[in-house]
C-alpha cells in the first residue's frame, strides 16, 4: 500500500476513536488527506518577550519562565486552572477554562517552559488564557522552525486533544511516513517555466516552513495546482463534446419559428437577444450536442430567446421541455408561452406535482406518441413515467436549485443526447462562470426590453415608516400595485411567520376595507390557496400583496411598481437583486424600498448601498461575491468549487487566470493527454479518484 493510503489511525497519537472523529468532524480519512490539510494562520516564534515588556498593542506573545503557584480554581462549570508564570522581570497569570484535568497532568510546578498566548487584560493586570505551553526542550523545535501552522479544528476535537497547534504533531506523523512517495503531478515544462518549487517541497513547507519567502512559494504553487486541474478538466470536457460527442444537427428553419418570428413576436428582439440567438442557432447547426448557459437579468427576456429554441427543435421533428425549480416559476412559464404563442398549432402542456391523474394520463399518452410538442414543469419531468418520443431539446431554468443527478435523469430520456440550453437570471460573476461553468458556452442577455425604465431604490430607516406608506397610498391611487416582502429563515421560521403577520395587521390597519384589498402569501399555505391569492393579485383585485420570499422568482404582474423589502439587511445582495426584479416589468417608472432598522453590520451597509447604486446585476454578483466568498454563492456547493483547500477565487483571480490559460494551451495541444510529460498529470487525476461528471 502507498504510505499516503494508510487510514490515519495507524499514525502515531490518533488510534481508532480520534480517527473516527477526524473523518466525521473533518472527512479526514488517510495520511494524504492530513497533508491536504492545510493550516489556516503561521504564527512568528522566533521572538521571545519579557513579561515587563508587555503591553496593550501586541497580539500574541512567547515568554520563557518558570511555572509557580499552579492551582484549580471554582468548582463543575465554573472551574478552571491557574499557574503563574515567572521570567525574573515579572509575573503573569495563565489560565485554562478547558482541559483542566489534562493540563494537570502535564504541568509541573517549578519547571521552565516555553509559552504562547494572547494576553488579556482583566482588574487591571494580564494574563493568558488558554495558551500553548511547550517544555524547554521543544525550544530548539520552535527555533528550527520559527513559523508554528495553526489548523482548523473543531469543538469536539479540541476536546480530545486535538487543537490547532497539536494536530501539527499528527502531520508531522503523516510526513514522515509518507513522504518520499510524494510525486511530481505537473508536467516539468509546467514546473520550470513557472519557477516552483519541486512538489516534495511544498508540502514540507506548507506545514513547516523555513521562511516566509519559502512559505509564500508553497501556497502559490498549491493555489495554482488547484485552478489548474479544475480547469484541465473543464477544457477536456469541452473537447469531447466538441469533437466526440455525437448531437443532433437541427439544419432546418421552419414554419413554427418563422410564423412565431413573422406574426407574434410580441415586440422587436433587442440587440442582445439576437445575438444570442444567432449563437444558439450556430450551436444548433454542427451535428455536435449544444451546452450553453444564457445568462440574463430579471426581466431581460431569457423565456422568449427559450421558446424561439423551442421552435427550431420542434422544426427538425423532435420535443422540448423546460424543467423550473417551483411550481409558481413553471406556472409562469407555461402562461408566458402560451401567451407567446397566441393560437399557434404548437400543443404545450404543464406538468407539476399538483397535476390531477386524469391530466396526467393524457400528458403521458401525448407525450409518448409524439402529439404533444413542449412539456413544461418541475422536478414531475423526472418521474420515469414521463416519456417522450423524440426529446431534442431541453431547457433548465435556475439550474443551480437542481442537483446533477436530477438534471441527468431528464436528459437520459433521449437516445440522442439532447441540446442542453441552461438559464439563470442569477448574474454570474466572471470568475466563478470561469471556474464552475468553464465548460460550457456562455451566452449574456444584457439589454433590457425597449420601454422599461430602470427600477428607482431606496434605503429607509424603520422610522421613516409613515413617509413610505405615504408614497404608497399616492402609487395605489394611480393605479399601481405594491409587493411588500418579508423574510423568512428556516431557523426561526415561527418567528418570521409572525413577524409577517404583524406587518400584514399593520398594513391592514393603515390600508383599511374596503378602500384597499391585501393579499398574503406565504409557505405555509396550501397550493390551492397560495394560487388563489397570486390570481387575485395578478387580476389587479388586491392592491398590495404581503408575501415572503416565495415571490422571488416566478411572480409577473407588470401593474405592480412598488417592491418593499422589510428587514431588508437580513437578505443576500443577490436575493434582494432578485426580489427588486418582480417590479419594472411593464412601462411605468418602478421602485424598490429597502426598509432596516438602524443596526446594520458594514456588511449590511455594503449591501444596501450597492443596491441603491446599482442595477446591474453583474456588478452586484461581483460585490456578492467579494462580501461571501465562493463557498456561499448559489450553485457552487455542488459544483466543486468549495473543495477548494487554499485558492479563493476572488483574491487569487491572477493565478486563476494564468492556470486557465495553462490548461487551454495542454488541452489544445494534447487533448487526450497522451505525450510522455503528461503521463504524471493523468496519474494524478487518477489517484485523487475525481468523479468529474459529463453534465455541467
């Protein structure tokens, strides 16, 4: 067995029970994963204080001295251990609240130690809590090497003994096993043309590093490693659906697209729209199986460009079907088409799990027999009763809510791979479409439609309160509607409803009956009733609609003009982004309300004043994305990104790029990866065990 396969209960200071908890609390599970975990902060020991010579500014301190007077302190909860430590410039206390019995048996009075802490001020003197504490024979260790790794752990860990300075000890363990099986993975030209350092040594030095200069090497070399693999694979994928993949070739024009074109197009494409489509349509032409991503914001027109797709497949003999995430998105769809399609001969038909049986049955049949056209629905589409003639196209509408295994099941349905069009009204930033979508082709949607005026946001404090209720009698009386939106968190869903409700009995008491008509919509109500409630409003019967986020997507009422978002600091930029994009759908002027109380973190801040600034989609994606980082932004949990160890796309853009650009030259010169100094690359690949999926 490889020393980097070994389960990591074979090293030195873990055993079974300690193994068992680095695999749940960090999915350690071998000597290789322990020395891809990397620390998270290098601490300088190279200096040593003197107790006198401590003040308020510094941070963490080493002191040298004898431990005096060590005691346990209070009693079950409340306990903790106390040791004065003693340099012959003065004193300083040292406490633990943790580990108390632990730390008992490893110290002894009147020995001289090494010790690494934080010092705090209390009652006007300092002390340390909770602080390394080394004997003096580990000193030359701490000499040799100055910079100490610290490693994320967890509470449970840290109870057994394994902290952010002590699981060092089991990566010192791991290398030592292993490390003369640590293997070259790039390619020698990769190496020397960028300067680095040889694999072995990174890895020495990303856990023990000699130097700064050294250690700022390692982590380079480890950030480009990672985007670089992520995007060999990417481009390799391209390459086999350009060149290997067998797809439809939709050569012909016909009558539905030019009847739609000619006679219904509800109003001229914009530029961008065009584009986009001529894009598709090349896409269409090859023979090769289309994978693109269309990306637009709310409102840019994304469902038309969708349906025109449609036509064209529905022209070269074959079926199409859009797969939405809610209920009330598909229901949106299937309207809009119809209302696109105004009496064309095309037989559309909507599928959700609110379907009645006997519809269902008719949908089957029509659909197996080739007599039904377009199927529009929700995850329904999946279900293996679901089986189409000859299925060409499909479109997957917010495809981050679906899962790979969801989208595969819909495509598997065709013997043929089917044209794969994917759309998101959530703007992408463009490192993370470089990083999570490189393989696919991106089309952008960046004009709105001609007659929609930008959307006017505000930023209210709770006290301004009666100025905007003002302003929203003053829109009601000219007709308008008014969303008014509250959130709603899983984790104090009770809590949220109520707050709803309480908005809902305010509201109702400043827009009485029966001058003014309030629906409410919310999780909790039954399907039936939530559509009820959306008709009434759609119908322009109810003024204002109270709705939790249920409204995010899906909802089109071009009357309503006015989006107020209650608590409003409690939302991502990108679902405040979504939410204001329910208003400006029609030609009037339309406005967004951002109602918070007065404490807003500088996040929240930052957040508000991007929306009041901007309504660019992009340019909010991008701040979204500097605010949370990768690992938070929609999609990306199942795309792969979050194993990212080290890299992070935001602060590491340049050696993102220069990997890309590293991958696409290999990919274009061996796509098979086949020449001798590749072999290692494909090696590596293959022991790292990636399940790189054919579905984006």
């Amino acid at each position: 067995m490889n020393p980097l396969d070994t389960p990591v209960e074979y090293l030195k200071g873990v055993g079974p029970v300690k193994a068992e908890l680095l695999k749940k609390e960090l999915n350690i599970r071998t000597v290789a994963d322990i020395l891809q975990h990397y620390p998270f902060r290098y601490i300088d020991r190279s200096k040593v204080f003197t107790i006198k010579d401590i003040h308020s500014d510094v941070a963490h301190i080493q002191l040298r001295g004898k431990l005096l007077n060590l005691k346990e302190l209070g009693t079950g909860k409340t306990s903790r251990l106390s040791g004065i430590l003693d340099d012959g410039t003065g004193q300083i206390e040292l406490v633990w609240f943790q580990g108390v019995n632990w730390w008992k048996t490893k110290l002894k009075l009147n020995e001289e130690y090494i010790v690494f802490g934080k010092p705090s001020l209390f009652n006007g003197r300092y002390n340390i809590p909770h602080p390394d504490v080394d004997s003096v024979e580990e000193e030359q260790l701490v000499q040799n090497e100055p910079l100490q790794p610290y490693y994320s752990t967890t509470e449970k860990l840290n109870r057994r003994g394994i902290t952010g300075k002590s699981f060092g000890k089991i990566v010192r363990s791991a290398w030592a096993l292993s490390q003369n099986y640590i293997h070259e993975n790039l390619s020698q030209q990769i190496v020397d043309y960028n300067n680095f350092l040889p694999r072995q040594q990174v890895v020495l030095n990303i856990h023990f590093p000699r130097n700064y200069e050294l250690l700022e090497r390692a982590k380079y070399r480890i950030k480009f490693e990672e985007f670089f693999f992520i995007q060999l694979e990417l481009f390799r994928q391209k390459y086999i659906r350009n060149e290997k993949s067998v797809g439809r070739l939709f050569s012909k024009i016909g009558n539905n697209f030019l009847t739609f074109y000619n006679e219904n197009l509800p109003f001229e494409l914009t530029g961008a729209q065009k584009k986009v489509i001529k894009e598709i349509r090349k896409d269409l032409s090859t023979g090769k199986q289309m994978n693109r991503l269309l990306q637009g914001d709310v409102g840019s027109g994304k469902t038309l460009v969708a349906l025109m797709t449609m036509l064209i497949a529905l022209d070269n003999n074959c079926q199409a079907c859009i797969m939405a995430p809610t209920e009330i998105l598909a229901i949106q769809h299937y309207r809009n088409i119809l209302m696109f399609l105004n009496q064309m001969s095309v037989n559309v038909k909507l599928l959700t799990g609110s379907t009645k049986k006997s519809e269902r049955a008719i949908i089957y049949e029509s659909l197996k027999n080739g007599e039904l056209h377009i199927l529009i629905g929700t995850h329904a589409l999946i279900e293996e009763k679901v089986v189409f003639n000859d299925l060409g196209l499909v479109v997957i509408d917010e495809q981050h809510r679906f899962g790979v295994e969801q989208r595969a099941k819909l495509w598997q349905k065709s013997d043929i791979p089917p044209h794969i069009l994917v759309m998101t009204a959530t703007p992408i930033p463009r490192t993370l479409a470089m990083t999570v979508y490189g393989d696919l082709e991106v089309s952008v949607i960046d004009e709105l439609p001609p007659g929609r005026k930008p959307i006017k946001t505000y930023h209210f404090f709770d006290n301004e309160r009666l100025r905007v209720f003002h302003f929203m009698k003053q829109q009601i009386k000219e007709g308008r509607q008014i969303y008014v939106v509250f959130p709603l968190i899983n984790e104090s869903e009770n809590q949220d409803l109520q707050d709803l409700m309480d908005g809902f009995d305010t509201l109702s008491r400043y827009f009485p009956l029966p001058e003014y008509q309030i629906s409410i919509v919310h999780g909790k109500l039954k399907p039936a009733e939530k559509e009820s409630e959306m008709m009434r409003f759609a119908k322009g019967i109810t003024n204002i609609m109270v709705a939790t986020t249920v409204i995010e997507v899906g909802v089109d009422v071009p009357n309503a003009t006015v989006m107020i978002i209650e608590n409003a600091e409690r939302f991502g930029l990108s679902q405040l982004h979504q939410l204001r994009g329910r208003v400006g759908r029609g030609a009037s002027q339309s406005y967004c309300i951002l109602m918070t109380s007065y404490k807003l973190t500088s996040e929240g801040k930052t957040r508000l004043e991007t929306m009041v600034k901007s309504n660019d989609g992009f340019e909010i994606a991008e701040v979204d994305l500097h605010l949370r980082g990768p690992g938070d932004i929609q999609g990306t949990r199942q795309s792969g990104l979050i194993g990212l160890r080290m890299a992070d796309i935001v602060r590491d853009e340049p050696i993102l790029k220069k990997a890309r650009a590293t991958a696409a030259r290999i990919v274009k010169d061996d796509p098979e990866l086949e020449l001798p100094e590749n072999k290692r690359m494909v090696s590596y690949i293959q022991s790292q065990n990636k399940q790189w999926s054919n579905i984006s």
